[in-house]
C-alpha cells in the first residue's frame, strides 16, 4: 500500500497525476508483491493488491471541492482504471496459484 501511495505522489510530481501512468505502475507493483508474499501468505495476494490501489488512488484522481469532490474523483477513477486493477489482480492470482501449486508439490514429496 505505501508503494503505491509514494508512486501515486510520483506520479502526481512527475506527470501531473497520469492514471494511465499510475495503472501501468500498478502491473509490477502487483506481481512483485505476488513473488514476495511469504508462502503461508500466498493467497492474501491477490486480495491486498486491489486494496493497495485503492489506496494509493487518491493521490492521482481528479478530484476538487472538499471532501465530496475527492469521492466523486475517486469513485471516477476506479471506474475507468478498472482494467488496470483487474489487470494487476489477475497477475498477482495467476503468480499465486503457480506458487502454490510448486508449495503443495514440494510438501508432498517431502
């Protein structure tokens, strides 16, 4: 969550707040967190990295007017950067499932 909230300022610093920028940030975020998850944790993967861009989508979303302004912008660009988050879910699932599998294999021969 704190990578994507720091590249969704860098983003913002850089780019002027890029969504396409930040959604295509968030595809290497996603399977390096899948590859670095600890094995009993593999399957909490693929929930946490939904919620890390969500997190860090605040950062980047249009959004002004106070606190209804920034929902508005949030709720917006979660559903038009939806792609990218399906995107970066399904990587982090498909990571996971090949690192189970090679688990529950090494386990029964062991």
């Amino acid at each position: 969550m704190a990578v994507m909230v720091l590249l969704g300022f860098l983003d913002d610093l850089v780019l002027g707040a890029s969504l396409t920028a930040y959604g295509v940030l968030f595809l290497p975020v996603s399977a390096l967190t899948a590859l670095w998850v600890r094995g009993g944790d593999l399957l909490t993967a693929p929930v946490v990295v939904p919620i890390a861009f969500a997190v860090g989508l605040p950062t980047v979303a249009d959004g002004g007017g106070g606190f209804l302004g920034m929902m508005m912008g949030l709720v917006t660009a979660l559903s038009t950067q939806a792609g990218w988050l399906y995107g970066g879910t399904l990587i982090a699932g498909l990571i996971v499932i090949v690192r189970r599998i090679r688990l529950v294999r090494r386990r029964r021969r062991a």
